[in-house]
C-alpha cells in the first residue's frame, strides 16, 4: 500500500482499536501477527468481538478496495483480558454469506473464554500488508468525534472497539484523536465467523500463550 497524506486516508473504512487481551500483551500480539504477515505473504487475520458483516457488506458497496485502520486503545486491559479463565484458538471459519473459509496456515486467532458461559463463535477481519505492520506508524491521527457509523450515521459508541465508519473533515479534540498506527487492506472475504474453540495453555507468569503458533 502506498504512503498516504492525511487528506488521501480513507473516508470510509473499518476502524479498530487494539490493546492487551487472551492473556496476551498488546506488543507480544503485534509482534506475532507480523510473523503471521510474513509467513502467508502479507495476509494476517485480526480477531475482533462483534459481528460487523452487514456493515461490512455496505462498505463494499463504496469501495472496491476496503481498508482498515488499527488504532491502540486509550484505556488499561480489563482483568478480565489480563487473566481470563481460560484462553481458545479458533480452529474453523466461514464467510458472510456461509462458504467455509480455510484459515491460512500461519493464521492463530485467539480470545478469552470462560467455561461456564461457552461463546459459540468469534470473529476476524480477514487482513493484507505489503509492508511491515511493526515498528506502528503514528504518522497520522483520527478524531474520535469525525467518525460516525457507515450504516447508521450515528456517532461511534465508545464500547465500539470495530466499527465500520465515515470520516469527517471537522475540528478534532486533543482528548479525543487516536494514532494511526496500522493502515492495511481488507481482501476477500473481508470477515469471517469463528467456530470450533479449542483450549490453549497459558503461561500467568508471563500473560502469553505457551504454545506460541506464530
């Protein structure tokens, strides 16, 4: 993907914020997705908690080519991300409209998960880089109060960690801007359903997976 000024980022794209979370620290998940990059020449999948595939399906009638921007989110882990009961990868995927999606080989997925409350599935973005998504960029900023939701029109929710957004030239707040910190594509098919959680050992001492599948 080509260098981009301010005024050519995108106006609509999928918005994410990323931290700590499966009992994974933010720069050990970065790190690993990059080897993930590297490893399927360019194609990473970034697990997110909400089911965003009609929105995602009224981006691709803008854009042909969708793209998504991982912004680090302001607030600490929740204890809940720091030490969950229990951390799953997820071993099977489909498509918006229900074909079966092979998960790239290097591809791991990860969340928290709670064995008294099983969750069914997860989800991910379906990610492409040409270039290195580490070191982050933080060339350019959005405003938290310029986003509004695609499908919607209304403000982004802060409880909204993935949203697919438009973006408006206004004054931005200090308070309220993010980092640009990973620009990439969206490719086909965009977003996926996880299924099938499968149990992973988690190291408590060091909050990372012992089985790291880069």
């Amino acid at each position: 993907m080509e260098n981009q000024t301010v005024e050519s980022l995108p106006r609509l794209f999928c918005w994410t914020r990323f931290g700590g979370e499966a009992a994974e620290p933010v720069e050990h998940i970065l790190n690993r997705k990059e080897k993930e990059r590297l490893a399927n020449g360019g194609i990473f999948m970034w697990g997110i908690g909400n089911a965003i595939g009609p929105s995602i399906l009224e981006l691709m009638q803008h854009t042909a080519r969708p793209q998504v921007i991982f912004s680090p989110i302001k607030t600490e882990p929740k204890q809940k991300d720091v030490s969950p009961p229990a951390v799953v990868m997820w071993t099977e995927a489909e498509a918006i409209d229900g074909r079966r999606f092979a998960i790239p080989r290097h591809s791991l997925v990860t969340s928290r998960f709670d064995p008294e409350t099983p969750k069914r599935h997860h989800f991910a973005l379906v990610c492409y880089s040409a270039t290195p998504i580490v070191p982050l960029q933080r060339k350019f900023t959005i405003g938290f109060q310029q986003l509004s939701n695609l499908r919607t029109g209304r403000p982004v929710a802060a409880s909204q960690v993935t949203a697919i957004v438009e973006r408006r030239d206004i004054e931005m707040e200090s308070e309220s801007v993010y980092d640009v910190a990973i620009l990439a594509e969206l490719i086909e098919p965009y977003f996926v359903i996880l299924k099938n959680a499968q149990e992973v050992p988690v190291c408590r001492t060091t909050k990372s997976r012992v089985n790291d599948h880069a």
